[in-house]
C-alpha cells in the first residue's frame, strides 16, 4: 500500500534527485533541467510511490513543476487512488494548477466526483485555475452541493475561468469600495511603484511558487512595489494585453493580472490577489482586486475619455483590510499611478498612519 509517511530512502536515487528533493522552497527549474531521462524516471517513481523516499510529496511538486503528459497521468492517479493518504491526494490535485495544459484539465475533470470534500475542493479549485470550456461544462454539471465551502469555490472557480476566457456570463457582482479621500500626511511613509527591471521580472517569474491562474504573464512589463530599498509586492500583467492595453480590456471580461509576494526566507513568489476587470458599458470599466478564493478586497472603476481610463480603486470596508486609495490612468501605450495611499494601524494603541505610494516610473517605454 502506497502511504505518505516516511520510509528508508532508496539507496540508488542519484545526488542530484537527492539535492532537488532537499532544497526546501522552489525554483525547480534549474535542478530539473539538469536532470537526465533516467533521473526524470526516477523523480516520477518517487512521485507515484513506486520508490519509497521521505521527500515524496516534494516529488510530487517537482514533477508538477516538469509539466508534461506523463506527470499529469501520475498526478491525476494519485488524486482519484483511495489507497493513498488523504493529504498526498489533496497535494496531488493542487499540483494540478501548475501545469496549463488540456492534460492537466482532464484529469482534473475525471476526479471531479471525489466524495471527499477536502481533496474534491483542490480539483475545483485547480480547474478555476487552468480549465477552459470543457472544464466550465463540467462544473456547471455538478448538483445537490451541501457545503458551503465547496459552492463558494464552486462558484468562484467558473468566474474565474468566465474572466480568463472573456466569456458573457458567470460575472462577479460588483461590490463598492468605500469612499475615501486620503490627503497627503506630513507623516506618511513613502513606497515606490516602478516599473520592474527585465532581470527582476524574469527571477520572479522563475522563483513563482504557486499557479500563474491559467494565464501566461508578460517577460517585459511587470510593476514592483518597494518600501524601504525592499520589494514587497509585484504587479505581473497579462501577456495577453502587452499591447493596445485600454482597447483590449474594455471589450470584455479580463484576468488583466496578478499580485505577488515576495517571501524573502523562501526566496519565491506567491500570488496574493488577481485584478479582475469586467466593462459596465462603453466608458465604464469596473475593477476588482479579490483573494485568490475569491473574496474582493479592493475595487474601483475606470472613466474612460479620449482614449485615456483614469481609474480610482479603494478598499472594502471590513476588519483587516487597511483604508487605501490608488488612482491612476490607463491608455494604449501605458499605465500610470499617480496618487496612491494606505492607512495602517501600528502600535499598542492602533494609532493610524498614513502610507504613501507613489509612481516614480510612469509607463513602460
């Protein structure tokens, strides 16, 4: 019986699978393409339980991570196996999200009846991140749900593709942000948004340790967000939209990006939030800025005039989410923020303060 609890490492597996299996945060890429045709076997034989390691489930990341027809199969068969742990299952069908491929999709689409409401709400949740239509159609199938947690991700999953593909329907209702007037502070703390450097941009996408949601990201525009000589977040833009960007938005629906952040300890990336917008009609763009299970957290619209969208985005008042405004604008050739600030709470008395972003690199040319 395969099992995920640890067992003698087998004495054959080459140093360089032992290496990529004791690294503990990603990237993977490096390692594994320095791995030849035998060590790739060995990786998958590890993944699968053929050979027993205590670094299994790293295998199965790592396999997730090589992303081809093979690795699928073995991902797919670990989630739908009832022999194997629960945890191992549920890992597998995570893992599912790294790869974009119609592989990938169907194999998730297979496992899609699991009864067990833990390993059945990673499937779900890896179709909202790299299904199409075949994937749409099949969770628009599923009936007679009795928890909520699996309706929520159920729901967001096929949004999620809806805005992905730009299709007319499953659209997220729009929630208002607050309204909100953040004037400048004499005690303000000033971040920098800047346009990041090709260098940057291509170690974070390599150093990415989570799913890209079914989008490919632009190699040459991304955005970072830096406090303190620190870069704390990065704005990744859809490849999809490196040109003709206010044209291409206000058509229909759009996964236009991503916001990631940096785990200095793990040295990798993880996507934090995904910017969704959607047109209200034909000088109207709404914006929302959501989890990545789906709850929106900031949101705003987009007034377009003369071929220029200056936008404004504020939060949604709830508990934990810092009073922030963000106003900018967006045309065919850039996009610029221009006035950008966030109220935190700091100290024993929750004295709030006022931080200050500002845009020092405007556009991307």
């Amino acid at each position: 019986m395969k099992c995920g609890q640890d067992h003698p490492k087998e004495p054959k597996t080459s140093a360089r699978i032992e290496r990529l299996l004791s690294i503990t945060h990603p990237p993977y890429q490096e390692l594994l393409s320095s791995l030849d045709a035998s060590n790739l076997q060995a990786l998958q034989r590890i993944a699968s339980g053929e050979i027993q390691h205590n670094y299994r489930i790293k295998a199965i990341g790592a396999i997730a991570h090589v992303g081809g027809v093979e690795e699928c199969k073995i991902l797919g068969k670990i989630v739908a196996d009832e022999k194997e742990e629960i945890y191992l299952r549920t890992v597998a069908a995570a893992n599912l999200s790294l790869l974009i491929t119609r592989d990938a999709e169907a194999e998730l689409v297979k496992n899609l009846k699991i009864e067990e409401d833990l390993i059945r709400v990673e499937v779900i949740k890896s179709l909202g991140c790299v299904g199409g239509k075949k994937a749409l159609k099949a969770l628009d199938k599923i009936s007679g749900i009795r928890s909520d947690i699996i309706w929520k991700h159920l729901t967001f999953a096929k949004a999620l593709i809806s805005y992905r593909l730009g299709l007319s329907r499953e659209e997220l209702p729009f929630v208002e942000g607050a309204k909100r007037s953040l004037g400048a502070r004499n005690d303000a703390i000033r971040f920098i948004i800047k346009q990041s450097t090709r260098n940057k941009l291509r170690n974070c996408l390599q150093s990415l340790g989570s799913s890209n949601y079914g989008i490919e990201t632009s190699e040459n525009i991304g955005f970072e967000v830096e406090c303190s000589g620190r870069i704390n977040l990065m704005f990744l833009l859809n490849k999809r939209y490196n040109d003709n960007l206010l044209s291409s938005i206000t058509e229909k629906k759009a996964l236009f990006g991503l916001l990631v952040r940096r785990f200095k300890k793990m040295s990798t990336y993880v996507v934090n939030y995904l910017v969704l917008t959607s047109p209200s009609d034909p000088a109207t763009l709404n914006i929302m800025i959501c989890r990545t299970d789906g709850e929106v957290l900031f949101s705003g619209r987009g007034h377009i005039k003369d071929s220029i969208m200056n936008f404004s985005i504020t939060d949604i008042e709830r508990l934990g989410i810092n009073p922030t405004q963000i106003s900018g604008r967006l045309t065919n050739k850039g996009l610029e923020f221009q006035e950008c600030y966030s109220l935190s709470f700091h100290g024993k008395n929750h004295i709030p303060k006022l931080i200050k972003i500002v845009e020092t690199d405007r556009g991307y040319h």
